[in-house]
C-alpha cells in the first residue's frame, strides 16, 4: 500500500512542468529559464507575494492619484496604434458608468492587437497612474469576462513572481495563478500527504499540508492564507533543523575518530612551566568540549566561535599539544601569510624550550625548506605544521595527522576543509574557528551539521575600545590624538579600503594617503611601516615585522592585516573611508588594538556625504564592542543572503522562513528536532512514521529500496 502510494506521489510531483494543462513546449523552456520551474513540485512551492481581492472593483471615477493597484471592469470601446520607432505604442479605451481608463502598451504590441476584441468587457488589473489628468495603466493585465469567469471569481486571487519575458507569452504574475490552479485539478489529499508527526499538528493546531498548500495560493480570506503561512514555514524550518540533526547524530554514531585518550607529558610540562597566563574561563571549558570529542572515539567537527581577541589561538596551541601526547601529528591552516607566519612566530616562541618540532609551510617557502617541510610531515618527525592553503596540497602527505585547526573559518569553503579531512585513512579531527562571530540563527542553519563551541568571555584586564567617528576634515586632530599616543609609547594602525587588491584606485589613495602620513610624521622622529597586497611576501614580513618589534610606530596597510595579527602595544586604529567596510569587517580591524592592558581607540573616519546605512553601521561600531551583538544587527542590516560564505550553502534558501525574523520559531523547531532525534533516532516509532517517509522520498529515487 504504502509503496504504491509513494511512487504515485513521486510520479505526480516530479512531472516535467511541460506535461501540465497550458504549458507546453515553449512555455516550459520559459518557466524553466526564468522561474527555475522544471517540474510540478516547483511550480506547486513558488509562492505568491500577495493576493488580489477579486471582489474588489475600483469604479475609474475613484481611481485617484493615490490609488495603487487597482481592478476595474469594463468595455473595450476603441484600441489605436499610435507615435513611431520608440514612442510607438499601442493605446486602447476601458469605460465603465462613471468614466473612461486609458491602458497603454509599448511591448507586445503586435501580440496585444491580436487578442483584444472592441465591445468585450474587460476585468483589467495593474498599477494606476495620470498623464495628462487622465487615468490609465500601463502594461495591464486583461482578461475577458465570460459568463463563466464573471462568476467564479470571489477568492483572493494569487499574484506570483514573474518577468518580462514570461509576460510576453502571457505568463504574467496573475497568469500563472491559472497554471497552479491547472495544477490543483490533479493535484489531491494524497499526493500532499501529511508530513508532521500528530503530536506536532495538535500542539500548533496546524491545518493539513494539502490545505495548507492549497490555502497559500488560493485563500478564500485572509486568516486562510495565515494559516497556510504559519504551517509551511514551520514545516520548512523543522524538516530542515531535523536533517541537520540527522546528520549530527549519524557522523557521531558512525564516524570512526581518533581517539587522544590522555593528557600527556607536553600538554603538562607546557601548562605548568610556559604558559604565559591563566585561562579565561571559555577557554578551559572549549578545551574540555575539544579533549571530549577527541577522546569519545569518533571524529570531532567542531566550530569555534569566539570574538575578536577571545584567545582562539591559545585552545589550538594546546589542542595540538594533546594530540602530540597521543602520538598525532596536527596542523594550523590559517587564511594569509601573514597571519600564519604570525602563528608561527608566536607559537615556536611560546614552544621554544619544548622537544616539539613545529614548521612552517606556505606558498612562498622556498624549495629547499619545503621539501624538508614535506619530509619532515611524511616520516612524522614534525609535530606541528603551520601554513596557509599550501597544506592541503597534494604533496603534502602527513605520517599520522590527527587534528586539523582552520584558523578564520569563512576564508575556506566547505571543500578545502574536506581536502583536509582526507589527509588520514581515519578523519583527523577537526577545528574550525571563525574569525568573527556569526548570529546563532545563521550557525544553526549554515553550520547546523557541526557542533559548536563558543567563546563568549574575554580575557582579562582588557579595556573596552572606545569608537568615535570623525569626518575627513579633522583629521590633522586626529593625527594629533595618535602623536600624542606615541608619545606615551604606543603604536597606530591607519587602514585604508583596499577590497580588491588589484583596484588601481584604491592603490593610488593607499600611496597618496601614506605620502600624507609621512607628511604628519616626518623621520626619524617616527617610523612608518607600509603592507600591502602587491608587495612581495618577504617585504611585507620585513615591515610587519618592524612594527611588532616597535621599530615603527605607525603600521599603514590595506585590509591584509585584518585578520589575526597580534600587536598587543599597538592602542589606535583609524579607519580611512570606513563608509566602505562592512560591520564585520570593521569589528575585525578593530579587533587589532584592545590586545594589551592600554586603553585602545578606533576612529571612524569618513567624508561628509555617506548613505544613511553607512552611517548606520558607524553607529553600530560606536555603540558596541560586542563582536556577537555586531553580527546580529549585520544579519538583520543585510539579510542573510549576503552573509560571506553562505551563498552556495544552500541551507539558507527558505522560501517562507527569514533567519532574521523568525529566530523564536528556528529554536523551537531545533528542539522538537533534537528531541525527536534523542528518543526515536530510527524515526521508526508510528508516531514517527510520516516524518520517515517524507526525508526518504526527498532524498530521491536511491532511497526508495529502503522504504519498507
Ligand atoms: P583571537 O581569538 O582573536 O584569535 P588571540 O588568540 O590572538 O585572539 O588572542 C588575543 C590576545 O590575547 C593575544 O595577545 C593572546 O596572547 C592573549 N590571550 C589569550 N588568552 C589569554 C588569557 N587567558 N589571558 C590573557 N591573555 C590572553
Ligand atoms: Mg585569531
């Protein structure tokens, strides 16, 4: 029965979308390329925008300049072609008993003469406007009235995302109303058959899902189409988060891990002897969330957020130390050169009297060092390889890798970070930190199928930074403010926009504007250090380098330096054009002073003429510190679909569902998710049943067999 059942379903919804009553050949070429519509079940899941109230007639005497969209009735009384070349337009007369409604076409011309017949009467639908005092639409949408469409008019009529070229084949956002209403003919009860779990239906007091799908499009009222509303995206989220669930819960049944079942010599000897501070909190407990995984004998997939400065690289130092005591090898992948160099630098310092060999290893390493490097990885004399993309070449091969750190997650897609996985027969182990929080909404839905860690305490002893925005023309107070910085002994950052590293615009204003720094702070009173993307790996090293010895003062760089570097002396950070940085990115800057036990400034610096949402975000950056407080107000400023690195992931496409907006119900649906997974993994109880059946029918035709 149930077999039958679920082929006729599948048969049904996955028809090609031209075997549908009024699509056809060419009309499907045309929904496919501009819908994505291939088959009924997308045509059945593009939802109207909104509705139209059929029983709604605006009398043309009424419509006023405010009117927007309006419906009207009448008769065609005359239609002329009228102008020539690009004023020729095809115009034509509607009237009704209080007056007279011009429409007007520019397109289509050809095709619209044909169909319109003088003396028919007319329900027209489209946006009102005046030319001349006289009322007319544009571009409307006509449709004769029958005997038999005069009456069956009285739902509210659905309006659905449409385009130029499907208009021109009379596919405009009212007509494919009639494609979905062709589509419910032969669409019922079963073929939409209910999904949620009772228990859930009951407690929400959900309508049905064929109800429901039939009510979002063809609602006889407004509490209808709500309702219709209320089901479905509750259902998009929750069979989303379930998925996520499923999957958490099977990798850690199934994946076979390392296991690091002991804390060992080095991680001690270096906790007790060199270990330059006490922990934060945070940072004690993500590493028992770490040592956990490691030992639990499957493999860890674990996302670290923390904040800007929250200490990530302290937990991945002592991360790989424990996975050398187990006789593992590790590795730190970290998006820049400069940065990994960094880690490098500091790591090998804080290691220095320890018998662990670490290594560096990027793309500008020189033949000689990499094929030490590369043999050093592969007969496991190396117990800790830092580098940047360079270590998930193929020609790097690990004697026994048991952990992988990828420091600044969004800089790496999904796909490198696998590339890593594959270093070892059995996964290594794997940590990824973020480079700056994101919203929890969003960590749940893109990274849903990871577990995650979250840093959410500083270390102690730091001051907040104090934020200011400043208008260009205060800059010489501005350089004042750093001279006098200086002076107590500090250093500045003044970072210009330099996005894309190639814009030639951009180079030109970092040069014109270090000539003007140089000019503030003549030698050899001061000392400026200049990085930037075109210069060569070893210059920029030498630079960065001088700066953090505190050879220079002042550090005049492009965005490179954004990620990770650690100054801690370091107390000013001007932002040049900071209209042009996103939140994110700005937080992430300013996250480079703060480090030591001064007080630190950011100052914002920007023309007079900048958009009311720039000036939004400067707000944001002057009000708060708070790294995961910032993130939340850009999901909201942005939406979701412009978040770096969640693009392709595909998780993020709801159709009724807004990660920003519908925060309270994506928690809910995680836990009845979480709680179902924890009671009936199987999703084998009856209760459960349906939940089964759908995920295994999502899953395509290859699952099938497995439906019993
Ligand atoms: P992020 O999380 O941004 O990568 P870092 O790991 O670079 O931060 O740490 C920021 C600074 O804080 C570094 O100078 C580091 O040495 C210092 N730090 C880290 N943990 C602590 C701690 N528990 N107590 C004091 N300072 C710490
Ligand atoms: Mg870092």
């Amino acid at each position: 029965m149930y077999i039958a059942n679920i082929n006729n379903t599948a048969t049904i919804l996955l028809n090609p979308i031209e075997y549908l009553k009024g699509v056809g050949p060419q009309r499907a070429d045309l929904l496919k390329k501009e819908l994505g519509i291939f088959t009924f079940k997308d045509l059945l899941e593009l939802f109207p925008y909104r509705h139209i109230d059929k029983t709604q007639i605006t009398k043309i005497a009424n419509i006023t300049e405010g009117t927007e969209y309006v419906q009207v009735k009448g008769k065609l009384t005359q239609f002329d072609i009228v102008g020539e070349k690009r004023g020729r337009r095809l115009v034509a007369y509607l009237q009704d008993d209080t007056g007279e409604l011009e429409l007007v076409w520019f397109q289509g011309i050809n095709w619209i003469e044909k169909t319109l017949s003088v003396g028919s009467q007319y329900l027209v639908f489209g946006r009102a406007g005046f030319f001349m005092n006289q009322p007319q639409i544009t571009h409307p949408e006509m449709e004769i009235m029958t005997a038999e469409t005069a009456g069956a008019k009285s739902f509210l009529e659905p309006i659905y995302p449409s385009t130029e070229k499907l208009k021109a084949r009379s596919l405009s956002g009212r007509q494919i109303g009639k494609l979905t209403f062709n589509l419910f003919t032969v669409l019922n009860e079963r073929e939409l058959e209910e999904n949620l779990p009772q228990p859930i239906l009951d407690k929400y007091k959900f309508i049905s899902r064929y109800k429901a799908f039939k009510q979002i499009h063809f609602p006889v009222n407004a509490d209808e189409y709500y309702a219709a509303v209320s089901r479905l995206k509750f259902e998009e989220i929750f069979i989303s988060q379930l998925r996520l669930g499923m999957l958490r819960f099977e990798r850690h049944r199934f994946s076979r891990g390392l296991v690091f079942n002991k804390v060992g010599e080095l991680f001690n000897t270096f906790y007790k002897n060199y270990l330059p501070f006490q922990l934060t909190g945070a940072q004690k407990r993500v590493l028992k969330e770490i040592r956990k995984d490691a030992g639990s004998g499957r493999q860890m997939n674990r996302l670290l957020q923390g904040d800007v400065g929250s200490g990530k690289t302290m937990v991945a130092l002592l991360s790989m130390l424990i996975a050398a005591d187990n006789g593992f090898q590790s590795c730190l992948m970290a998006p820049t050169e400069i940065l990994a160099q960094q880690h490098y630098n500091s790591i090998t310092k804080l290691l220095k009297d320890m018998a662990i060999t670490v290594r560096l290893h990027t793309g500008s390493s020189s033949a000689k060092t990499r094929r030490e490097v590369l043999q050093m990885c592969e007969n496991g004399e190396m117990h800790i390889l830092i580098g940047t993309h360079a270590v998930i070449e193929n020609t790097v091969q690990f004697k026994n890798l048991g952990l992988a750190i990828v420091d600044e997650q969004h800089r790496f897609g999904v796909e490198q970070r696998s590339k890593l996985w594959k270093k070892n027969e059995v996964h290594p182990h794997i940590l990824v930190m973020t480079a700056t929080p994101i919203p929890r909404t969003l960590a749940l839905t893109a990274y849903g199928d990871l577990d995650y860690s979250i840093m959410d305490e500083m270390p102690p002893g730091r001051h907040p930074i104090t934020t200011v925005h400043r208008y260009e023309y205060k800059r010489p107070q501005v350089m004042d403010f750093i001279k006098d910085e200086i002076k107590k002994g500090r250093q500045a950052y003044i970072i210009y926009p330099l996005i894309e590293e190639s814009a030639k615009m951009d180079f030109e204003n970092l040069m014109k504007g270090y000539e003007e720094v140089k000019a503030f702070f003549p030698e050899p009173a001061y000392w400026i250090s200049m990085v930037h993307g075109r210069m060569k790996a070893a210059q920029k090293e030498a630079n960065m380098q001088r700066f953090v010895k505190g050879e220079t003062q002042i550090m005049v760089s492009t965005t490179v330096i954004e990620v990770g570097v650690d100054v801690p002396n370091a107390s000013v950070m001007v932002i040049e054009s900071a209209e042009k940085f996103g939140l994110p990115q700005m937080h992430q800057l300013r996250g480079r002073v703060g480090r030591g036990s001064e007080k630190s400034f950011c100052v914002l610096l920007t023309s007079t003429k900048i958009s009311a949402e720039a000036r939004q975000r400067l707000k944001i950056m002057c009000e708060t510190n708070d790294g995961f407080k910032i993130a939340e107000k850009d999901l909201e400023m942005r939406g979701p679909g412009d978040i770096e690195g969640t693009k392709q992931s595909g998780v993020l496409d709801f159709k009724l569902a807004n990660i920003v907006n519908d925060k309270a119900l994506l928690e809910e649906a995680k836990d009845i998710a979480e709680k179902i997974i924890e009671n009936d993994p199987g999703l084998s109880s009856p209760e459960n049943y349906r939940l089964k059946n759908f995920l295994q029918l999502q899953k395509g035709k290859t699952m099938w067999s497995k439906i019993s």
